[in-house]
C-alpha cells in the first residue's frame, strides 16, 4: 500500500507538473532546408517548428533526409532574423511563430475576476461576421502559440479569433511555478476571457480546446454567467476523463492499475495536495463528461483526435461521441499528442470550417 501511494504520488506529480525546459540542440540552416539532430520527434512527418536561440523562428516540413545522427527537413518559413546559420534550438508542435501571420491582430489584456490581465490575441478576419467569436484554449505545458495552430480555418470561417492565457500556463508564470490543477481553477480565467469577448460584442461564441483546454471549456460551459453564448465546441484531442488519462500514463510507464488509483487518490486527498503543492484537493475522478455524472453537453460539438494518441486516449472521444448524440468525431491517424494539424492540416481545417458553417445554418 505504502509503496503503491508513493508511486502514485510521483505519477500525479508527473500528471499536474509545469513543463521544465527544453534543451536546445544545435540546428543548421542551410538554403531551404534544416538540419537538426535526429530524435522520436524530428523524424516525425508533417509540419513544425524550431525557435532559435535568438528567437528567431523556422517552419519546417518534410523529412528530406536522414543520416549519421541528422535529419534533414525541408524549410517551409523562417522570420526575418532566421538567416543561414549554424546555432541552437528547441524542437516544437508550433509552428506558426505569430498571430499575425493567420490574419489582422491585436494584443489585448483580459481583465481577470481575480485582480491583474491575462494576455490574449484577437485576430479578425478580412470578412468577419458580427457577433461571432471563437475562444481558443491551449492545453497542459503549452502555451498561446499552440492554439494558433486551430485560429486560421475558424477565421477562414468569418469568424473573430480569442486565443487566452490562464493562470499557471508557459505565460503567467515560470516553468517552475505552478502545478496545474486539471482545469479546476484555471476555467475562472477562460470565464474572464467569455465576459471579455461579450462586453466586445460577441453574441455567438464556440469554446475551441486542446487537450487539458477541454476540460476547462468543459468547466466554464457549467458556471459561466454567459453560458448562454456558448453556442457550440470544438475539442482537439480533449481530456473528457481525466481517470482515463491518468491510468493510460501508468499503463505507458508499464505500471500496475492499482498505482493509477493511488496516484488519484493523492490528488484528490488535502494531505496529497498539499505534498504536490497544489492549492486545494483535485478531484480527478469526477471530471468526467463521458458517462453522465456531470451532465450531458447538449451543445453541438466537433471532436478532432488520433486513434494513436499516446497521451489522451482516443476510446475517451470515442465514448463522449457515442454519449451525447450533438456530437461528432473526426478522427486522425496521426502520431503524438495533439499532432492532428501538423501531419494532417488539410482534414483538419476542413473539418473545422465545415462544422461551423454547418453550425450557422442550423
């Protein structure tokens, strides 16, 4: 028992930690292509990106190349500090390095319930159509930039892209911050970012989440005192069991069931919360929307997600889809977690852009 709780307290550790910081590795650009040292993720196919130690950034694609410890991309986009060189940097999903690049923006600050701003980028489409927002929501360990990735097929769409920080995410606070509190808290923060796109006119708004964001979209369509404009969702590989997901990570790490219930256990324990530094007990099993205990999501939703996802599993969206009858699944058959648009961009903003005009002409 002992050795189990101890266990499923460094799972949950793991689960709710801060990302630490990547290691920069040595990249060279040479022409149109990069050349980064060989590793599970830069061979993988698709579309990403590599800030520089300058931070400067690249957009690379395909694999061109493989040999002796070096992959060789072909380079999509750089910025204009991104020269030919020989320097460092750090492998990432992101690769659009800038709201600006999906469409007009602006930097605005969301005033928070709980004193202070949270930063957001409002991007507007050519042709927006009044009152209709979207609010895009990054997941666990990322950042805005990782939800740009959803912004250009809804503003394709016409529709005004909100992509929101919350508390404890890459932005409000260092990687040694905060643990996260599997969107408990953090949805207060979405919440500010609701009232903030009403008092700007929206009148329509669909909540677009990304992994861990689910469960916060999830949340603020419970409490928010603007739920009412919430007409629709759009999940991207999204955690709708948070029990799935913690047994799936012990599973990995080739772990009997019983420390996944332990690691559950701490979480939601005061004494487990206080060890892992959290503010109050997490109670991980109850942020579940698959089999009814906290209510049906009636509202039209659209699920993006691979059936090889490592992280979140896939039987989770499965499950949600075949429980609430609004809902639809596209699925990928992408590698990684969150991956979908960058080996499959093609499906997924069509499937986006799809549903929304699909969701307008109900």
């Amino acid at each position: 028992m002992a050795v189990n709780l101890a266990v499923g307290g460094y799972v949950a550790r793991r689960v709710i930690a801060p990302r630490s910081s990547k290691l920069a590795v040595p990249v060279r650009i040479v022409g149109d292509t990069v050349v980064i040292p060989t590793s599970e993720d830069t061979v993988q196919p698709g579309r990403y990106g590599i800030w520089l130690s300058n931070g400067a950034h690249v957009a690379v694609g395909d694999v061109l190349h493989s040999d002796n410890g070096q992959v060789t991309r072909a380079l999509v986009f750089r910025t204009n500090s991104a020269g030919d060189e020989s320097t460092t940097g750090v492998w990432s999903s992101q690769y659009i390095p800038s709201p600006d690049q999906v469409g007009t923006s602006t930097t605005v600050a969301v005033p928070l319930t709980l004193g202070d701003t949270a930063e957001a980028w409002q991007i507007r489409p050519d042709t927006a159509v009044g009152g209709r927002w979207t609010i895009h929501i990054h997941g666990l360990r990322s950042s805005r930039f990782g939800a740009l990735r959803s912004t250009p097929a809804t503003v394709d769409a016409g529709w005004t892209s909100l992509v929101v920080s919350y508390a404890g995410d890459d932005e409000r606070l260092p990687a040694e911050g905060r643990p996260s509190s599997l969107g408990t808290s953090e949805w207060v923060d979405v919440e500010d970012a609701l009232l903030y796109a009403v008092s700007q006119g929206a009148k329509e708004i669909v909540l677009v989440a990304w992994s861990m964001g689910a469960t916060i979209a999830l949340l603020a369509l419970e409490d928010s005192s603007v739920k009412d404009r919430v007409v629709g969702l759009i999940l991207v590989a999204p955690a709708v069991q948070w029990s799935r997901v913690v047994t799936n990570a012990t599973s990995a790490a080739h772990l009997p069931s019983t420390v996944a219930a332990a690691a559950l256990h701490v979480l939601g324990s005061p004494i487990g919360a206080k060890a892992l530094h959290l503010a109050e007990p997490v109670d991980a099993r109850s942020l579940n929307w698959i089999d009814g205990r906290r209510g049906t999501v009636t509202l039209p939703t659209l699920i993006l997600h691979s059936r090889y996802d490592p992280v979140v599993p896939f039987s989770g969206s499965a499950d949600f889809v075949a429980s609430h009858p609004e809902a639809q699944l596209v699925e990928f058959s992408t590698t990684g977690h969150c991956n979908e648009p960058n080996q499959n961009l093609e499906l997924f903003n069509h499937s986006i852009t799809t549903w929304l005009k699909k969701l307008v002409a109900r």
